[in-house]
C-alpha cells in the first residue's frame, strides 16, 4: 500500500498541471493548502489544522477548497464527520512540514486503508508548478500503472459528440439520475498483470461528480446502458477493454465542454486497494 500511496503522490502531481490556469488567476501571495480524500476505506471526514476545524465533512474522491494557513508546519487531525477529535483516525496528530519559505497553493492528499494502518498524509508538490519536459509530453498519453494494474489507451469523446440523444437508452433505474448536463464517455485497455483477479469498483472524474462503470447491452434491436454493480472484474493475467458500444465509464453531468485537444482526469479504485489517476485526452471517435 506504502507503494499505491507514492504512486498517487506522482500522479496527483500530474492532476495538479489541470488546475495551473487557476491557480495563474488568483495569484501566489500567501500559503493555501487544501485537501484530497483519496482513502477508500475512509468515511466522510472532517479535518482539524493546527486544533482548529477547517474542513467539514470530505467525502471520499473529493477535494476541499484552499484554505489559507499562516505556517508552514501543520497539526493534522482527521475525524470521521461530525466526531471529536479523541475520535482522531490516528492515535496522535499528523505533522507535516510545507518548505520553510512556501507560498502558493498545496495539496494534501489522504491515501492508505484504515484497516491496515496505512493510511498517511502527504504534501504534494506545489500545484501549478511546471513539469519536466518528458512528463508533461507523456500526462495526457492515457497511459497508467500501478501495481499490478496497466491503463493504456485511454481517451474520451467531446461532449459534443455525445449528447444524451445520441446515446443509447438509459436503462430503468437511470432515469431517477439528474442528468441534464453534458455527458462523455471514457475508454481503454486495463491490464491485471498479478496473479489474482481484481475489479474496478469506482471512477471519479475532475469534471463531474456523476461518474459510473457502463455497459452497453443490445435488447429487442434497441440499446441500452447500464451501470455495472459490482465492479468490473479484471481476470488474473487478463485485459478487458472499455470501446465505444460495449464497456465504458460514462461520465455524467459534465461540468464544462469538452473539445478535441483537452484533458481530463479520471480516478479509478480497484478492489486490491490500488488507486490509478489517469491523464485523458479527448478525441473524437477513434478509427
């Protein structure tokens, strides 16, 4: 899990290029961190800075709002939502330690299990910093590993080429969803090169809160999706791949239009306790 944990500080990395014109906008004057809960095992949690709350209530695969905080060594406690801080989710606090000279925005990202005792906080480097060249080149190839799990291929459609009426038919049980923004739909290769079998279990996306794990069915000449429960299995030393008509993340209620040449960030949660962000371009349909 120590592993799974330093990956996503690298991947997290690479998410945070997509937030660079923001933080451009608002400017460095001063010291902002903010918080990504990336533990799957973890509840709902509220987060207390230096013995003070200042975040209610982060669920997880979502990310607070910066704060700003007026020293670079921070007191970290993470409560379940609505606890007191004895209930802590660590015997003590969590120290961590920005650059003494820090200013900008930081993100601080909770990885590991509970039940393993894995769970950590890290400080990632300074969002919107610049990358090396040979990593910016390859963030947006749709290609991710870790552990024992490879995504290659990875790319989505404009939003655009995707309207719900150009959809197939929602199955019954959809139809409750709000669904009134605009929808894409990812798909790649994913890879179990271990020696067991996994299953993805969830998807989270930068660009919507409404992100499920599709198939697509064909009944009485008619097509229909529909969420799989469960997860999707990946068989021991086996590919599954997720293409237009058949298996994929459909990605609802997107919040802004996607156009060929952009990127997205998708978060998928294996059930190994593996976490992949995977940089994807959007393409129109590929031939």
């Amino acid at each position: 899990m120590i592993k799974h944990a330093k990956f996503l500080v690298i991947a997290l990395f690479m998410l945070s290029i997509m937030s660079l014109g923001w933080v451009a906008a608002h400017g460095d004057e001063g010291l902002f961190v903010r918080i990504a809960h990336l533990s799957p095992t973890a509840p709902a949690v509220d987060i207390y800075v230096n013995g003070a709350k200042a975040v209610e209530s982060l669920a997880y695969k979502s990310v607070s709002a910066y704060m700003p905080v007026a020293e670079t060594m921070l007191s970290v406690m993470v409560v379940p939502a609505g606890g007191t801080m004895d209930q802590a989710v660590t015997p003590e606090p969590i120290m961590l330690m920005l650059p003494a000279d820090a200013k900008g925005y930081y993100t601080v990202a909770a990885v590991g299990l509970l039940d393993d005792q894995t769970f950590e906080l890290f400080v990632l480097p300074q969002d919107g910093m610049a990358m090396p060249m040979e990593m910016a080149a390859s963030a947006a190839t749709g290609e991710a590993e870790s552990g024992n799990i490879r995504i290659s291929g990875a790319w989505a459609r404009p939003t655009a080429a995707m309207s719900m009426d150009k959809m197939a038919t929602p199955q019954a049980g959809m139809g409750d969803m709000n669904m009134s923004g605009e929808v894409t739909g990812a798909y790649m290769l994913i890879e179990n090169t271990g020696s067991t079998a996994d299953r993805l279990i969830s998807a989270a996306s930068d660009v919507s809160d409404m992100v499920q794990i599709h198939e697509t069915t064909v009944e009485s000449g008619m097509a229909r999706m529909q969420e799989i429960v469960g997860g999707l299995e990946i068989p021991t030393g086996g590919k599954v791949e997720l293409m237009p008509g058949g298996l994929h993340i459909m990605i609802m209620n997107v919040n802004r239009t996607l156009s060929p040449g952009d990127t997205i960030s998708l978060t998928l949660t294996f059930e190994s306790g593996t976490v992949i962000i995977v940089a994807v371009p959007i393409k129109m349909m590929m031939q």
